[in-house]
C-alpha cells in the first residue's frame, strides 16, 4: 500500500452504489442497526456516512471537488473500523479506500497527520513522551525482564506510555506460565497511526527500520497486547513485503496457555463481564473467541454480549485517528458504546486493546457512567493469584 495505484483506487470507489446501507442499515438477522458511528453520533449530513465520504474522496479524485482542508474534512472524521464493508452488497471495503484516499492527499494540509508523523518518528511514539520512556513500567514488577532474547513483548505505545498497568500485567501473565521473555530497551513505534492517517511514506520508512530493529537483536516472536499493533505488524508489514518474526496476540497465546495447562485460572468471586470486540483485532484479524475463552476459563464469570458483538460490534470511537482529529465525536462514540454495556448488566467491560480501553473510559465519563473497563489480561492474572492492579 506504500504506493497507492490511482487508477484502481477510482475503479473501487466506483464499485459504491450509492445505496446507502452503510449509513442506516438494519438487518435484523445480523444484528445490525445504525451501523456507521460517525453517522450515528453527527448531525446527519451525508457525509457523516461512508456514502458521502466516497463521493467526496472521488471528486477529489478526479478534481471535481477543489483539494482543501475543508473539503477533505469529512474522509478524516471515520474511524475505519469496518463495519460497512460487512454489509456491502458491492463487496469491496469502503474504510481501506478512505485509508488509501488519505496517502493519495497528502498534499493537502492536514496539522492533526502531520504532527503524529513527525512525533513518532523522532520520538518513538505519537505522545510526545521522551525517547526510552516506554521501558519505565518494567520498574514496578517484582521480577526483572531482560532486554533481549528470542521472544519480546512489544508493549506498544499506548499501554506502555498511557496504560502502563496493561502492560505490567501482560507481563505478569507470561512470567506465571513460565514463559523467558524481554522487553526492548527502546522500543519503536509499529507505525500504525501513520497508515491510518495517510502518511504511508513515512509508515514504510518507520516499518523498515522495526524490522531492521527486530532482525539485529535476533527476535523470533512478538507477543503484542495492542488490537493496532498486532494487524500493523502482523498484516500491514506483510502486504508491504516486509519481513518480520512471528507476531502473537496475548489473547491467543494465554488461550492457549490455559489449554496447556501451564495457567490454571481460579475464582475471583462472581463477576459478570461483557467482551468488546476491538475492531482491528476482530474484523480485521478475526480473533474473536479467545479472549472469550479465556473470560470463560475463570471460575464464576460469567459473559453476557452486547447487542452488537463480534464481527457486528460497534466502534469505541478511538481508531483511524479519529481520537486526535475529533475528540469530541470519538469519545460521544464511545459513550454510544458504554451505554450497549451498560444495559446488559456487566459489571465490567473487558476488551483486548489498550486504546479501546483509554476512549471506553473516556466515554464512560461523557456517559455519566460508572461502568468501569478492564482489559482482558487484567481479570486473567487477578484469576491466577498474581500481585496484579485493578
């Protein structure tokens, strides 16, 4: 995707029928209702939609439509998460088109893209927190964890940086089944906000030097606890031809590890837990049932769905760069979110990514709930008598 074919990325868009399921589909045997959260939580305008968003991206396209900030707005206020290319009788994926439309116009000033390039590759991640920080939470573990070896945890920015408990407990899970593991030095940014924002020249240029990184220091598996993370390194470096080692998911790994034997999870006490399904991990990579497995391997947990659930769930609000282009409208998704949980009774939220976890709290609050959300690996290491957070 380093280099985006013109020609065939106007043929797509031209595969929309303008039909306009996208916007406000309902299929009842899917489960669907209101499928575009933009749409859902915006005023309405046409362009609030997928639909719109195709029409505006192939006027620009084709010089239709003058190539201004305002006028490329609206192919920035998506969150990409794929739930209108399930439903798409064209079968073609309309959120990946957007994705390519934005490196087509990057010639087009855009302060939010720009800015979260240039932060992450002088400083390792979209923060703006110093170079090397990101080890810092290695610190507060009562174990040590070198800094190489045949298999690393790659914590990845936002548990590392924003969400250090995730990754500290990530790490107690692997240290209690036995598994030797490090944690890099300075571990480098995957990339993943750059693809999302059109900046693919300098993702390439950033996934060329992580896998250089990774190659150098003899690396044969990634464990990953972030849903972005895991579909950049994992598939986005594939489909650009670069080599990387195997990259693992917590999720499927603990699974696994649970089945082995080698994590035996016991009661916590009665909890009801509702799973919400990241939109990078589920529909993009289609890891579904382990971080339910996983859930349901506690003794007295029970899982309850949401409306909408697996390859049907709704967004957190927080991905395509949304979370820095419009905080506003990616927390009032994420508060659309907390209020599907709120009513199955849960008493917790469960997911698997970090940065769903950062916007699910945020919504929470916009939501004036106190639905608190936990991530998966949380309510695992408590089940296995670790000294783990809450």
């Amino acid at each position: 995707m380093a280099q985006v074919d013109i020609e065939e990325l106007r043929e797509e868009m031209l595969q929309c029928r303008r039909c306009g399921l996208c916007r406000e589909a309902v299929y009842e045997d899917k489960g669907f209702n209101g499928i575009c959260p933009v749409w859902e939580n915006t005023s309405g305008f046409e362009t609030g939609a997928m639909r719109g968003k195709i029409m505006v991206a192939l006027a620009l396209l084709e010089g239709r439509l003058e190539r201004t900030a305002e006028n490329a707005e609206s192919l920035y206020q998506c969150t990409l998460c794929g739930n209108c290319a399930q439903i798409c009788p064209a079968e073609f994926e309309p959120n990946r088109v957007i994705e390519q439309m934005r490196a087509v116009i990057t010639d087009i000033p855009n302060e939010v893209r720009d800015s979260l390039a240039d932060k992450t590759l002088a400083k390792d991640n979209p923060y703006d927190e110093p170079v090397g920080k990101k080890r810092e939470w290695v610190k507060e573990l009562n174990f040590s964890i070198p800094i190489t070896g045949d298999t690393i945890y790659f914590a990845g920015c936002t548990a590392a940086l924003r969400n250090p408990r995730v990754a500290r407990n990530t790490a107690r899970v692997l240290h209690k089944a036995g598994l030797e593991f490090a944690v890099m030095e300075s571990e480098p940014c995957c990339g993943s906000v750059m693809m999302r924002t059109g900046r693919m020249d300098r993702a390439v240029e950033n996934a060329q030097s992580v896998s250089k990184q990774l190659k150098e220091a003899g690396v044969k598996r990634v464990i990953v606890s972030c849903a972005g993370c895991y579909k950049t390194l994992k598939k986005d470096y594939e489909e650009l031809g670069i080599e990387m080692p195997e990259i693992v998911h917590i999720v499927d790994l603990a699974s696994d590890l649970i089945k082995q034997g080698k994590l035996k999870p016991q009661s916590i006490g009665k909890m009801t837990v509702t799973y919400h399904d990241p939109c990078h991990l589920g529909r993009e990579m289609d890891v579904y049932e382990t971080p339910r497995e996983i859930l349901t391997a506690i003794p007295d947990v029970s899982l309850v769905e949401m409306e909408t659930h697996h390859d049907q769930a709704k967004c957190c609000g927080a991905g395509g760069g949304l979370r820095s282009y419009d905080p506003e409208l990616s927390k009032k998704i994420a508060a659309s979110r907390i209020e599907e949980a709120r009513v199955t009774g849960a008493d917790v939220i469960a997911t698997a990514c970090p940065f769903c976890e950062t916007n699910l709290t945020a919504g929470a609050e916009v939501a004036g709930s106190d639905l608190g959300t936990l991530d998966v690996v949380d309510i695992l290491v408590k089940s296995l008598g670790n000294d783990s957070e809450k």
